[in-house]
C-alpha cells in the first residue's frame, strides 16, 4: 500500500516500532505491527530488546555483541514488555540481561555486552568481489512478478511496502527455489533516512538481520517457508558489532549455513560497508522441520 504525503512511510513506522515506551527504571513496553504475522517477527524482538537495553548505558558505549533466545513464538496482537538488568558497569565493558515477556511468560532473552571505543590490534576478511547493488533487481520487483502463484490469502502480505530493500546479488526462485549450495549474498538497507545515533543503526541492522539469514539453509533442500509442510522458527541469533556503520546506507550480507541437523540448520552472515569494511558478524540456528 503505498503511502500519502501526510501519512508516516514504513521506515517511519519501523523508528517508531523501535522506541520502546518507558514505563519505570529498566521496565519497557514495545509495540507490535498491524500485520497479519501468527507471530511476532523474531528481528523485531532482536531490534526492541537491543533499544531497551541501549536505553540502560551512556551513549558512548556502542553494543559489541549480543546473544539471544527465542523461547516462545510473540503473540502480535499484545505489546511486549522488556525487563533489563544491569549485571555490571565496569571500566570497559558494561553488561546487561533482557528479559521480553507476554502473558506473563518470557518469550526471549538476551544478553548484551557494550563497550567503550579504544584502539587495537586490527584484520579482516576481504570483501567478495561482487556486483553492487545498482542494476541489481529489488526483492520486491521479484515477488510482484511471482504474485500469481501465491495463494490469494498471502498475496497482500507478499507484495506489502517493506522498511528494508533488499536486492540479492543471484536472485532464485522464491517459491520453488531448486537445490543448490548453501550461500548466498544480498544488498541490504533502510529504506529511507533514519537520522543518526550509533545505537539506532545497530538496533536497525539487528531487525534486518533475521530476515534472510534462516533461509540460507534451506537453499541445498528445495523448499521455501511457503511450503505448509515446513515448520521454521528462529531458535537463537548472536550478533557482533565491529564497526560503526550506517544501516540506511548500503550493506552487503553475505550468508552461508555450514551444517544442517536434527531439524535445526545453522547459519552465518557477515555484514559489509560498501568500502568493504567487516562491520558486523552474525549467527543463528533455526528450527527447520519438515512435517509428512
């Protein structure tokens, strides 16, 4: 649906998802979308939960990393609260634990480190030479042209306005993807200005980095979450922050999924400037159980 003048855009609505309400001292309330999930998107736990913690610290202490656990699904039509304690402030590392809860239970907990700038020793991986994001075709131009196979119940989520543009660099098919290898790699960013604050790009980065990461082991397995006979879930996701970056600026995610077993794939993401700067290492393991 496209916006009005006068009415908020989805990257509006995402800041807005994002800043949580103060309701006492390490006591938070986050808001939930009006979309048609059966359950509360994992990356907006990741990005609420990280704000709530950020709230906690001076400013001048980025996140350095983060571990969390999705223990039950978030339920979309109740907000969710977010409880944080503040496990140490020390002289160079300051910790935090967040709780989010519904109904009375935790849905998801994790922990967060922060860290004040100080120099050091420093290497990384290069870059992939790969193609940028210009002239590449946007995720949302390849759902539209594959509209007509998606049931009729789905299709206005499927081609809904989304706060991050995604743009792979070797597009498959969505719906019947094929078997291949377990990598691949997409351009990645807000899709509009979000203003500055080094914490708000991290928490950014946080929500975006749960939405392509799980289907990276699927890829070698020709299905898609859109077949009914697959049950997929994130299970836990950690996060290392290494640079400043900005997330409304282009940035390239490239995933590989090492192992899958047990019904749980795992998963790799490294996150890239496009100066090719590392600014950012993620990892997941997700449920992927195929029922029949």
């Amino acid at each position: 649906m496209s916006e009005t003048p006068d009415s908020p855009t989805v990257v509006d609505k995402l800041v807005d998802l994002l800043d949580l309400e103060t309701l006492e001292v390490n006591l938070f309330r986050g808001a939930t979308t009006d979309e048609p999930w059966r359950r509360v998107y994992g990356g907006q736990v990741l990005g609420q939960a990280l704000v709530a913690a950020s709230r906690t610290v001076d400013e001048q202490w980025p996140a350095h990393s983060l571990h969390a656990y999705f223990i039950r699904p978030g339920d979309p039509a109740v907000p969710i609260l977010y409880t944080v304690e503040r496990d140490r402030d020390g002289q160079s590392f300051t910790t935090r634990r967040v709780v989010a809860i519904q109904h009375g239970r935790p849905i998801f907990n994790m922990a967060v480190s922060f860290q004040a700038d100080e120099p050091g020793l420093t290497h990384q991986f290069d870059m992939p030479d790969v193609p940028g994001p210009e002239g590449l075709t946007p995720e949302i131009e390849l759902r539209r042209r594959d509209a007509d196979r998606i049931p009729e119940s789905l299709r206005a989520h499927w081609l809904r306005d989304r706060p991050i543009e995604i743009r792979p660099i070797a597009p498959r098919d969505l719906i019947n993807p094929g078997k291949g290898p377990p990598s691949h790699d997409v351009w990645f960013r807000i899709a509009g200005p979000i203003g500055e604050g080094r914490a708000l790009h991290q928490c950014m980065l946080a929500y975006a980095s749960d939405m392509t990461l799980l289907d990276t082991c699927l890829l070698p397995h020709d299905i898609s979450w859109l077949n009914p006979k697959l049950q997929s879930a994130s299970l836990d996701h950690a996060i290392w922050f290494h640079e400043p970056f900005r997330a409304d600026e282009w940035l390239l995610y490239v995933q590989d999924s090492p192992k899958a077993a047990g019904a749980r794939g795992f998963n790799r993401g490294s996150v890239y400037t496009r100066d090719g700067r590392l600014v950012a290492s993620v990892a997941q393991e997700g449920l992927i159980r195929v029922r029949g």
